[in-house]
C-alpha cells in the first residue's frame, strides 16, 4: 500500500514539472534518447552502401548547396530488382533555430514531421544501374531517396553528385555495350567487345581500369555483386547439405517484430572492403585494357554465360556490359563398327608412334543379353587395353597380351568394346610386318564375339596347352601325340606341315607357329584330322591321335586347334617330331 501511495505521487510531481516547460521544446525528445526511427545522410561524392530488408522501405536524406542548379543520383542494386524514387521536400516553416542544439541525425526527422508539399522527381524498378540527372528543385527544403526490395533481402550503391556532367565514379558504357563472340572451340571460347570511353579519352589513366571477364554455366549476371551473392548461397547450400540439417533461428516471432520496426538492419560482419575483395573469389580473368579474351579450359558440348564488367580501381566501382552465352564444341567422336554375331576380326593399329584406339558395338542375341568376347595379341609382345563399357559405366578394363583373354558380357542389351595400344612389354620387340595377316599389317589382335544363349560362365580351358609325342610309338610313317582336352564336348583338329633342311635347324620356328594364329591361316592339305572329345574328370581329359602317311626321316611341325562354338579357337603349342629313318 505504501509503494502505491509513493507511485502516485511521483507521477503527480512528473506531470506538475512537465506542464511549465516550453512550448518550443515539448515536440522534441532529450538528447540522451534515440529516435525509433534513424535516418541516414547521403553524402555527395562518396558510394553509400545500403541494405535493404524485405518488404520494408529505406530511406536517406540530402540537402544541395545553394550553388547547385543540377543534380545526379546513381542507384547499382545488387542481386534482385529493387524500387527507387527520388521526392523533394517543401517544408512551409522551418524547424525554429532553437532546435539547432538536436543531432544533425535526427534533423530530417523533424522537418519530416512538419507540415510541407512533397514533389516526386523519378522513379525506378529493376536490377540494372540507374541514374537520375536533372535540375535541383528550386524550394526544396529536404530530398528523400526511397528503397525497397520485394523479393529479398539484398544490398545496392547510391551516390550522389552536385552540378551537371558525368560522376567520374563510374565507368563509362559504349553506345553499344553488348559482348561478342569471335570464335567458339572444344575447350575454349574468343570474345571482344567496344572499348569504355572511360580508357580510350584518358589514356595515361589506364591503369586505374581493367576488364574482368567473368564465366559460369548458369546466367549471366547484371553486377558483380550479384556474381558474388550467387556463389556466397550456392556455398551456403552445400555447406547444408553437408552438414545435413538447416539452421534454425531463435525465437523467429521476435526477430520478424524486430525487423518490422526499423527500416535497416546492420551491415554483415564480413562485406568486402574493396571491389578487389568482392571479386577475388569468382571465377573471372582480369586482363587489363584489352578487348579481346579468350577463355580456355572449358568443357566439351556445355553452354557458358559470360559477362565483361570494366572496373574503376580507384573509386571501386564498376559497369557491367550486356552478357552473352555459347555453347563450346562437342568432342569429335570416333567410328563405332558394329560387330556381327560370331565373326572373327584382326584389329590393327596402323599408327605406331600414338596409342591408337578403336570402338567396337556388339548387342547380343537372345533374351538373356548374354556373351562371350574373346581377344588375343599377336604384335610380338605388344599388349592392348580392352574396355568394356554399357551405357556409360565401364564394366570390365584390362590389358590383352599373347595370351588368349576371355570377358563374359551378361545382363545388358548392347556392349560398347574401347581397344587401345599401350606398348611394347619389356623384353620384347616389336614384331616385323607379319606375312599372314591381311595386307601385311602390325600390331594386331584377333578378336570375337558370340551369343552364348544357355551358358552362364566362361568355356573352360585345358590344364596345358603343350602336345606329347611318344618315341616308342615313332616309326618311318606315323608317329603318335597325345594332349590335354575339357570336360566340354569340343572338336580338334591336327595340322601337319613339312620342314626343310633350314626348317629343321632352326628347331622348327617360324611366323606360322605365332599363338595368334588359327586355322583360317592353314592349308586344307595342311589338315590331317579333326575330332570330337570329351571327358567329365578334368585330370583323364586325354586324347591321343596317331598320324600316318609320314616320309622316313623327315621332321615334322604339329599344330592342335580347339575348335569351340564361343570364341576364337585355341591354338596348342607347337610340337616338331622327326619319323625314324629305318623300322
């Protein structure tokens, strides 16, 4: 009850003292208080930057000097379309000069609150630089320039000059400032455009200027401002996405009465200090005064957007001259040939300085979209590198030497086959042009390609590919081999071939024992039997086979061929045998 009595009258006191002061003076608040709402002074000659909240309207005040019968105001918004209007003042009395003890800050607050006339001079709604130049108002007492940004919260430039003519803080445009593309590449792509006018009257000034050439694969840009928030959010995205979770602010309810109640909010901690700072992160190449660019290392087949801003290093400012786009070159494309079911094919390498390569399609037959490939190098120790791919995923990569090479293909429609050269193994040399390969080629291998319809793996092969004579079996006619045969029914065939007397001392070597080499090189005189085998026990998968109608004395070359309904057939190892001289 006592603290209740003592409220009251202290109230009483307030109001008793209020009522003898000043009239003059009771419409102003003390100088120890804020205004809810602060106004900013425009400066002449100087950028001002301002941010603007969504949906809420910036303001900013000036005065002229009594000398300046004309007036600029250049307004660069930053990222989004923003509206702008420029209104003079006319206040019917002055502000008393016993107010003069107020803050200059909040003077415009008060001629604000007072009666007037308001003229509007110009407005503008966009994201391009816009400047209003004109005559000052005769009467104006106070201008306002007005700010608002619908879309988002964003930032723009203002700057504001007395007297006529052009700032001096920006860069001037050509009449005609559009970019131009010269030439377009695979990798890179040649503009120019009309120099500035600002670097071709002032010659010994042009080092205050650059060109920046700015390059992405998304839209061209009206400033660089915009350049830079784009990368600052497309950061900020990726940042989210790693972190997995968005941020949240406290207590939003609060925050959004907070921003409705002031017209600004603070400039961000980091905003660059210089244009240096506000471009040094973008991808763009600043070369001088030159009108000419070429920008490489592009990609193939992409389309890129390029924009050319002139820069005032001094006033750290800049003009931005309308962009273009271009779409780079697609790489050229090299011949697919089109494999046939079951057909053998010699690929060779004509090139022998450059890894050469060749592409190959195959599109299996059946339901099962299932295949065998089958490949072997026959360039003397030169190996090749096969890539299975389908649709675009690489399925198998490997290197193909002397050895036959088998790649299963299951479970897609169609086979792109990559083969290409990659060298000469150590220890070997480069074969000579072979005599039995089609037009005395190098470097070939021997490829096929099949529909396997019931199979589900890769045909086995034999435990060794080596032929066995037996001497006790020798005789003046016939001698008698033996090897090793699968557990799949397969047909063999022997082929004979007669040695003279060089033949013979050499041990029998020469291009026609080449692994690589299958019976479509071999007579049909050559031929002296062909059968079938077949053994489940892969250890007694032995055959033997006795050849007769042999000379006395006379040595002999044996080939053995695994002849298979999937892939090239299997060539045994050579086997040289001499018929005895007399039985």
């Amino acid at each position: 009850m006592a603290l209740s009595l003592s409220w009251y009258l202290s109230a009483a006191l307030a109001l008793f003292c209020g009522s003898s002061w000043p009239q003059a003076h009771s419409a102003l608040a003390p100088e120890n208080e804020v205004p809810l709402r602060p106004t900013t002074w425009l400066p002449e000659g100087k950028i001002t930057s301002v941010t603007l909240p969504k949906g809420r309207t910036r303001r900013l005040y000036f005065t002229l000097k009594k000398k300046a019968s004309a007036m600029s105001v250049t307004v660069s918004p930053c990222d989004v379309p923003i509206e702008w209007s420029l209104a003079a003042r006319t206040l019917k009395d002055k502000p008393l000069k016993t107010l003069q003890w107020s803050t200059k800050k909040s003077t415009p607050e008060v001629w604000w609150q007072g009666p007037g006339t308001e003229e509007k001079r110009h407005s503008f709604t966009g994201n391009t630089v816009d400047t209003y130049r004109g005559p000052s108002h005769p009467h104006a007492s106070i201008y306002i320039v007005r700010l608002r940004s619908k879309q988002q919260n964003t930032r723009a430039t203002v700057y504001l000059r007395e007297g006529l003519g052009t700032s001096g803080a920006f860069p001037l445009l050509p009449v005609d400032p559009r970019v131009h593309t010269l030439g377009v590449g695979m990798t890179s792509v040649t503009l120019s455009w009309v120099p500035s006018a600002s670097i071709t009257s002032l010659p010994n000034t042009q080092k205050s200027y650059d060109y920046c050439v700015l390059v992405n694969s998304q839209q061209n840009y009206p400033s660089l401002c915009a350049a830079r928030e784009s990368l600052r959010k497309e950061k900020d995205q990726k940042q989210e996405k790693k972190e997995g979770r968005r941020r949240v602010t406290a207590w939003p309810i609060l925050k959004e009465w907070w921003w409705r109640q002031w017209d600004s909010y603070a400039e961000p901690q980091n905003a660059p200090s210089s244009l240096t700072d506000e471009y040094g992160d973008l991808k763009c190449v600043c070369q001088g005064t030159e009108n000419v660019c070429t920008v490489s290392e592009l990609l193939p087949d992409t389309q890129y957007y390029f924009d050319v801003f002139v820069i005032d290093k001094l006033n750290g400012t800049s003009m931005p001259y309308k962009g273009t786009f271009a779409r780079t070159h697609e790489e050229a494309r090299a011949a697919i040939t089109t494999l046939r079911e079951g057909e053998l094919r010699w690929v060779t390498f004509n090139d022998r300085d450059s890894n050469s390569e060749q592409f190959f399609s195959f599109r299996p037959r059946g339901l099962q979209q299932s295949g065998l490939l089958t490949l072997q190098s026959c360039g003397g120790g030169e190996k090749v590198k096969v890539t299975v791919s389908s649709k675009g995923h690489v399925l198998t990569s490997q290197a193909v030497g002397g050895d036959l090479a088998h790649i299963w293909l299951q479970g897609s429609p169609s086979y792109l086959i990559h083969l290409e050269r990659e060298g000469i193994s150590k220890g070997h040399i480069s074969a000579a042009t072979h005599p039995a390969l089609p037009g005395g080629l190098m470097a070939s291998v021997k490829m096929q390609t099949s529909s396997a319809y019931h199979r589900r793996e890769v045909p086995s092969l034999p435990s060794t590919l080596q032929i066995k004579s037996f001497n006790r079996l020798r005789g003046c006619n016939s001698v008698t081999l033996a090897w090793m045969g699968t557990e799949e029914r397969s047909l063999y065939c022997v082929y004979r071939r007669k040695l003279g007397n060089s033949d013979a001392k050499d041990g029998g070597v020469s291009a026609m024992t080449a692994p690589c080499l299958g019976p479509e090189s071999r007579s049909d005189t050559e031929r002296v039997l062909c059968k079938y085998f077949q053994e489940l026990n892969p250890r007694r998968a032995v055959t033997t086979a006795v050849i007769g109608g042999l000379e006395p004395g006379t040595a002999y070359v044996f080939d053995v061929y695994l002849m298979r309904r999937w892939g090239i057939p299997i060539k045994y190892a050579s086997k040289t045998v001499k018929t005895r001289k007399e039985c």
